[in-house]
C-alpha cells in the first residue's frame, strides 16, 4: 500500500493512541478520530479518507447502515478489528463493505501488513466491479440497438443490414453513440405508438 494516506479511525475506546500511533507507523500521512457513535458518512464525506479504521468491540446496526450507503456511492476499504467472534455479525459486516474482520488481532507489529492486504483486496473488487459494469451497459447497449433495429425493419420495411447502416449514419452525423441513436428511436416509435393508440380509442 502506498505511503501518505488518510484514515477515518472510527472507535468505541477510551483512547485511540495506541492504533493512532500504529497507523501513523504503517504510512498514515493523518489520521482523523471519530466516534462510533457519530454521523460516520458526514465525516467520510468532511475528510475524505483512503481508508477506514474501524476498532470497536461490536460492530452496530447503525455502523452496517451507513457504510452499506457509502459502499454503494462511495466505496472505501474498510479493516475492522473487533471483538466480536459471532458468524452473522461478520457476515454482515462484510455486506455492509468492510473489506478485512480482524479478531483480537489489534497488534500494531500485524498492521501494515493486514492493511496492504485489504487495499489490494479492496482494489481488485473494485476492478471486478467496474469490469461487469462495463460488460452489463454493453449488453444494454447491444440489446437497445437490436429493438430499434427491429422496429426500423417493421415500420419502414429496411432490411436489418440497413437499418443498423442507417443508424451508424445518423450517429456519425449528430455525433452520437448508436446505441443513443437507437434509444431515441424506440422512444420515437414508442410515442408515435401511444398516440395512435390514443386516436383509436376516441
């Protein structure tokens, strides 16, 4: 993991000095201490850290709400260390985001290492993600282009071959994806569609 990054250390103890200073040993440029029990994602969002720090005894409900909000918007990797041994409660804490559950392992010897780990960890999920992502709007992008290539080859009788030809035009014309093209088309018809409807109903 890269050295100078910034931790959000959110904790349940008396005193954070002792995870502050391993922090601080293993490349922590600042380290912000929050409380459990403060608006976690108004401090993510205040200070924007490269890595939450979570040293608590139990994991709450309110903790899992919040970082399953921020996993979805704004994903960070997330080492918790943490008392707590129960199945479900490590189970959730992983849907919620948290990247590594560290039990009983707070040795700040152990920190750099275990905080690596989960950045890489973090990193390669994140590249897996936006690789589907990718792969999902291709396909959205493929199937919308197929309906309004076949909505083209039924109301104006092209064959498929000109259809997509016409639709590469016009893309190329107005500066535009094929696929923003074929949208507008299916939204075309689809209107046109409604209205006639509408006529035939009156």
């Amino acid at each position: 993991m890269r050295s100078n990054f910034e931790v959000l250390l959110v904790t349940d103890e008396s005193s954070a000095d002792e995870m502050h200073a391993g922090l601080i040993m293993s490349g922590a440029k600042k380290v912000h201490v929050a409380s459990v029990s403060e608006n976690i994602l108004k401090l993510m969002n205040e200070f924007s850290p490269d890595l939450i720090v979570l040293d608590i005894k139990k994991p709450t409900a309110m903790l899992f709400e919040q970082f399953s909000f921020a996993n979805e918007y704004c994903p960070k990797p997330i080492v918790c260390f943490s008392e707590e041994r129960d199945t479900k409660i490590i189970e959730k804490s992983v849907k919620a985001g948290v990247t590594a559950y560290i039990v009983e392992g707070k040795d700040v010897k152990r920190l750099k290492p275990i905080l690596d780990v989960a950045m890489m960890r973090f990193n390669e999920c994140q590249a897996v993600k936006k690789e589907l992502a990718q792969v999902k709007d291709k396909l959205s992008q493929r199937a919308v282009i197929e309906k309004a290539k076949g909505l083209l080859v039924q109301y104006k009788h092209m064959t498929e071959d000109v259809a997509y030809s016409t639709m590469r035009k016009m893309a190329m014309d107005q500066g535009k994806k094929i696929a923003d093209i074929a949208t507008e088309i299916c939204n075309v018809i689809a209107a046109l569609e409604e209205n006639a409807l509408k006529e035939k109903v009156q």
